[in-house]
C-alpha cells in the first residue's frame, strides 16, 4: 500500500526514452486502457506503428 501512496506518474520521463518501443495492447485489456496505451504512443518519441 505504501508504494502506492507514494507512487509518482511516469509521464512525463516518457519522452526521454530513446529505443524503439512497442506498445502492445488488446481488446479485452481492462488493467491498461486504450486512453494509457494513447499516451504511451504520444509521449515515446522513437516508436513506430505497426500494421
């Protein structure tokens, strides 16, 4: 419960991050919605989308 308490988004160190990255989600992922998965491809600067 402490961890939560003190836990600190992440977002805004999003940016600094400089590999490539894949964000993977599905249909049915109740524990990380579409909208956070949005945010990850917005803030990740080298990413790339795949079909």
């Amino acid at each position: 419960m402490e961890s939560f308490l003190d836990f600190k988004p992440l977002t805004p160190q999003l940016s600094s991050i400089t590999v490539p990255t894949m964000i993977l989600n599905g249909e049915f992922d109740f524990l990380t919605p579409r909208a956070l998965h949005e945010t990850l491809r917005v803030e990740i600067p080298v990413q790339r989308e795949a079909t």
